[in-house]
C-alpha cells in the first residue's frame, strides 16, 4: 500500500484541479473564419465576442455607403432634406461604374428613391448623385464622412469618395465599421429598416439585396455588402434574438457565398453560446446615500446608461456585483455627477465597470443642519 505520505498529495492535487474546474468558464472554440480581418460584438453591451485583426485597415469597398447614409440621415434629421426632395441626376452620377439603380441624365429622383437605391441596390449612381445634391459635389461631401468619422471616434478610418471605389487614403477597419453601424442603428431606426428590405425596382428595373442571409435568417435585418479586387467580399450584418442583437464584421472574404457563411458562423456561434441582460435601467435608483450637510440626508445613485452585459450562457447566477460610495459625501451634491461605482465579475474577472451618478441635486443645508452634521461627524 502507498504511504499516508504520497496519498496526502495526491488528493490536495485532485481537490485543487477540482477547485479550478468549478471556476473555468467552460466555452467551445469559436468557428474558424477564413478572412482578413473580422470581429463580432453585441449591439448593448459592446462586449467583442470574437475578432481577429479588428484594428487593420482595410478597403472598405460598398461598406463606405453605411457612412454616405449615416450622414444623409442626420442631413434629414436636421431638417435640411426631405424623402420628398427631388435630385436632379448629372451626367458624373449616371456614369458611375460598378453597382448602379440605373438613374438617368437629366431625370428628378426622390431622396427617398435614392436613398432606397443606394442601401438596397448599393448603388454607385444613386451614392454620388445624393452627395453631390447635398454638398455641390461629391469632394465636399467626402469632407461630410470624413468630419463625422471624428465625431464617432472612427479612429483608423478615412474617406475619399462615397461609395467605396478604391483608391489610395480610402481606408477602415472592422472595429470602426462596428461603432459606426451601431450608431446608424440608435440614431436611426426609422431609416435602418429599410436595410432589410431584400429588392427594390427603379426605372422598371428590379435588383436583389445582395445581402444573402436576409434569406436564410429570418433574425438578419441588415447591413451591407461590398466587394472590389483589393477588398475582397465583404459584408456587416446585424441580427436580432429575442432581446439579444449581434452584430458582425468580415472583411477580405473569397466570394458572396463565404462572405454569407462565414458571417452566419460567427453569428450563430454568438447566439448559441452567449446572452446578454441588461441588469440595471438607466436612471433608476440603485442605493440610496448619506449625504452631510445637505438640505436632507440621503439621495439616489444610479447608472446614466441602460448597463447591459454579455456572458457565457448558464453562468448568470455566478455574477457578482459589487457597489463602491465614495467616503464622507458632503453637499452639494450634482446631479449627474458620479459619485461610486459599480462593478460586475464573473470567476473572479471583471466583465465591467460603471460609473454611479447622482440622480438629483442636494443643496447645501442650514447653518443648524451643517452643524449639526460636523458635530454628529466628530462623534463618529
């Protein structure tokens, strides 16, 4: 028989692996995607589930449109066009290569025909005719994209024309192109439907998205397509699961077909193995605070933003929340100045950490109050 003095060891081994076991997150490998660069992230909780190269640049191609559009709506959301409006086309706009709605020379289009040629049909025509109706041309424009890529903090992104023909300087990034596409979805849900619409017919001619998931995944309500000779097959798409939207990134696919597969892969991977609560609502009260020599003794922290998380699935009862105050809070106190925090752990790893704001206002109290509260301060 083995000595008391080997067994000992053996066990504390076992019961250490056994300990380890019970705190790893047990997740599968993320499917292997064939392309450049690529990235997979949720809409709320902007948690990257899985990326690859997110931050290299890349030609964009049809993927410039996403930001054509994002300005053309804030265009119209400052009242300055209306879907009414009537473009008159150039003879620049109508000989665009490449993708095209098929707008004549001379002919007055919608904004909203345009705008529907250019998400559906990804259209080169419609993409310059729209800038150069806003802007005079489409140079100006550009300087448009380019001021509101700042604005968004698309940190390696640039532009050189609106549609997403190559040329030198004309560059993103799979994360970029993430940030951008989930601020055309908040700032625009209105117009971001018409991203699922899978044909349009203009000029009695009618075209398919060529996004192909809006026919294979009832949960896929958009983005865009792209594809030139540098970029490769490229594609955005955004799904929504119950309360849960994933939104994907591939650059530098093969063909239509990968570029369809592989965003459904990273899709289905994140849907299957990931949820996403969101735990608190923005503005609702969270714990309510001493505050000293205040007009009253206690006000409302809470989050300014709705706090959404993402997690491996069956792992939600193991989170742990833990709510920091700061010490000796004394009035005045601001609203919507933060005074705490609160952070959210899984097995010991910190999945994030919020500001806590105060929700009202505490002005400073009587001259009795505030003495009163040194005193009771001193006693303490």
């Amino acid at each position: 028989m083995p000595s008391i003095r080997l067994i000992i060891p053996l066990l504390c081994f076992f019961i250490t692996q056994m300990v380890w076991a019970d705190e790893a997150i047990l997740m599968p490998s993320p499917p292997v995607i064939i392309a450049s660069s690529y990235i997979l992230e949720d809409f709320n909780s902007g948690k990257v589930i899985v990326a690859k190269n997110p931050t290299k640049r890349i030609a964009p191609a049809s993927l410039t449109k996403i930001m054509t559009a994002y300005v053309i709506f804030k265009e119209m959301k400052a009242g300055k066009l209306n879907l009414s409006d009537k473009v008159t086309i150039s003879e620049n706009a109508w000989k665009m290569p490449g993708s095209r709605m098929f707008i004549e020379v001379g002919s007055q289009v919608t904004i909203e025909n345009l705008l529907k040629g250019l998400i559906i049909q990804s259209g080169n025509d419609a993409s310059v005719a729209l800038a150069e109706h806003i802007s005079g041309n489409e140079k100006n424009f550009v300087v448009l994209m380019n001021e509101q890529a700042k604005q968004l903090k698309l940190v390696n992104t640039h532009f050189e024309n609106s549609m997403g023909l190559p040329t030198e300087n004309h560059y993103t990034t799979a994360e970029d192109l993430i940030v951008l596409t989930r601020a055309l979805i908040t700032d625009f849900p209105e117009y971001y439907a018409w991203e699922a619409q899978k044909e349009f017919t203009y000029n009695k001619i009618t075209q398919r998205n060529r996004n192909r998931l809006l026919w294979k995944d009832s949960s896929v309500d958009g983005v865009k397509t792209g594809h030139t000779n540098e970029a490769g097959y490229c594609m955005v798409a955004s799904a929504k699961r119950d309360n849960m939207r994933l939104i994907s990134v591939i650059m530098g696919t093969k063909s239509e077909s990968a570029r369809a597969s592989e965003s459904q892969g990273l899709l289905n991977y994140g849907f299957r193995f990931y949820e996403t609560h969101r735990l608190y609502q923005a503005q609702q009260s969270l714990k309510q605070v001493r505050v000293w020599k205040g007009e009253r003794e206690q006000f409302k922290l809470g989050v300014e933003d709705d706090l959404y998380i993402t997690i491996a699935k069956r792992y939600y009862e193991d989170l742990k929340i833990e709510i920091k105050i700061n010490k000796k809070i004394i009035a005045p106190v601001t609203k919507g100045k933060t005074y705490g925090t609160v952070t959210i752990s899984l097995k010991g790893e910190i999945i994030k950490t919020q500001p806590l704001i105060a929700l009202e206002n505490v002005a400073v109290g009587s001259i009795f109050q505030r003495l009163y509260d040194h005193l009771l301060q001193l006693i303490k």
